[in-house]
C-alpha cells in the first residue's frame, strides 16, 4: 500500500512539474516570439497552452492580454485578463493595476470594481498603498478618502525624491482630490526636475491638460493635450521592447479622459504597438463592440 502511495505521490508531481515546465516553455517561446514582432504567433503558442490547461493559466492568460493590447484591441485584451484573475489574484502589485487598466477599456466596469474591493483585502502585497495611489489614478471616485491617498503620495514622493515619476503620481493623486492648483505645481515640478522618457511624459502632459482645463485654463489645456497626442504618436519607444506594456493601457485610458474633459471627444486611435507585425486583417475592435473570438464563459 505504501509503495502504491509513494508510486502515485511521484506521478503526480512528475505530472505538475511537466506541466510547469512546458508553461515556462510556451512563456519564453511566446516571449521570444513576441521581442520580434509577430505577435499573432505568441498568441497562437500561448492559446494552444491555455487550451491544454482548460484555460485556467493565470500566467497565460495574462500575457494574451498584454499581447491583443499591444494591438490596441482592448475588448479581447480585457477578456483575456479576467480569465486571468478569475483563475488566480495577482501575486506582483503590478500586474493589480494592468488588469484594472483592461477592464477600464474594456469596458467590464463590475469586473473593475470587484478588482477594487479585493485589492482592499490585501495584507501582504509589496507597495501596497503606493498601488492603491496607482488604482486611484484610473478614474474618479475609484477610493473614498482621497485626503488619506494624498498623504500617502506625499510620503512616497518624500522618500523617493531622485524619482521624479513619483511627482507625477502625487499630481495625479491632487487631480483626484480636487487639490486643482496643488496638482499644477507637482506636476510643473516634474518638468523642471528630470528629462524623462516619452512615456511618462505623455503622462504627465495629459494629467497636466486635464489640470488646467479644471483651472480654467482652456488654451493652456489644450496646448498640453496636442502635447501628449505629439508624444504618443511620435516616440521612438512606442516600443522598440514589450516591457514597456506597464505603461501602454494606462496611457491609452488616460488619453480617452484627457480627449473627453479638454474637447468633449474620444481620441483618435493609436497604431498598433507591434512592430513589423503582418497586416491585420480585421480592423480593431471597437470599444463596446464584442469579438466573435472572445474566450468562452466571460461576462459581457
């Protein structure tokens, strides 16, 4: 009997570790796939590894998110990533805060607000408050006491001082609060202390356009917004590499905000972030408009 137990005890682990090695397989294949531009082919790869595991890899499933919002295909990309928290809550902060990104564009509001309740639950993640801060961002009203979130940007800007994109979450948080011309001067501190990256730029000179349409400040405003626009459009790090994912769904979401409070119109779309990818074939989805090829058992 002891030896049948031992027999099958190792079966099973043989089985879970195979499992776990062919995910890393498919993770780095479909990485490496990815890094040169054929993105339709790291999907391929990453879907024939969900189907394998009845489409309840985390790991994967995430990544087939990231990968349809590299195409700006935000309704299949938010599917995807509520696969993936329904298989399992994040373990990194971060990944916290691209899903609630997803189902923003997406349009899963009740998804989102459920990502909220259960990230307040939260006891032991890394940067806890400081992601809190970073939710907060994604739209108004998403935290109740936002004076509590001002006091916790103030801190981390406080203590991390050499970063300056840190200024620019205190800014935000500002915006948020209401604290319009507190806002202002944080994120006019930013321009004067660092010469960042495009990305947070582009950040920055929306929240920026959105501050000083709150002040009153139309043309100001307005000048910010074709800022932006200028940045999204033209950096040469629209990526050259896919880790700057982190930043695309939160630019994309915040420059639909910035188009809708500065001029009363959503944005025009953005090209594709894959480079040297085939011609798509379909033209993006639509926001509001449901993929055919959406994974089964999702809320609409």
């Amino acid at each position: 009997m002891k030896r049948f137990l031992m027999l099958t005890f190792c079966a099973v682990a043989c089985g879970f570790s195979v499992s776990a090695n062919a995910q890393d397989r498919s993770l780095q294949q479909g990485r490496s796939l990815e890094l040169q531009g054929q993105g339709k082919e790291a999907r391929q790869l990453w879907d024939a590894g969900i189907a394998a595991r009845n489409s309840r890899d985390a790991a994967l499933n995430l990544k087939l998110a990231r990968s349809y919002a590299l195409e700006s295909d935000w309704i299949a990309a938010a599917a995807y990533a509520e696969l993936s928290f329904k298989s399992q809550r994040p373990k990194k902060p971060a990944d916290w805060l691209n899903i609630a990104n997803l189902f923003e564009l997406g349009g899963k509001q009740e998804q989102f607000d459920a990502l909220i309740v259960a990230y307040a639950a939260q006891k032991n993640l890394a940067d806890l408050d400081h992601i809190k801060t970073r939710l907060n961002m994604l739209g108004p009203n998403v935290f109740e006491d936002q004076q509590a979130l001002v006091r916790i940007a103030d801190k981390v800007a406080k203590n991390r001082r050499k970063n300056a994109w840190y200024l620019v979450v205190q800014g935000a948080t500002n915006f948020r609060a209401k604290n319009y011309q507190r806002a202002e001067q944080q994120l006019t501190t930013f321009a004067r202390s660092t010469a960042s990256d495009g990305w947070v730029d582009a950040l920055r000179h929306y929240w920026m356009a959105m501050t000083l349409m709150k002040l009153n400040k139309k043309e100001d405003a307005r000048e910010w917004l074709r800022k932006g626009e200028a940045l999204s459009r033209s950096n040469p790090s629209r990526p050259p590499w896919v880790n700057d994912y982190k930043f695309i769904p939160e630019l994309e979401l915040l420059r639909r905000e910035a188009f809708q409070q500065v001029t009363g119109e959503h944005p025009p779309e953005l090209p594709s972030l894959h480079k040297n990818r085939a011609p798509r074939r379909t033209s993006v989805t639509k926001p509001g408009v449901l993929r055919s090829s959406l994974p089964t058992g999702l809320s609409k």
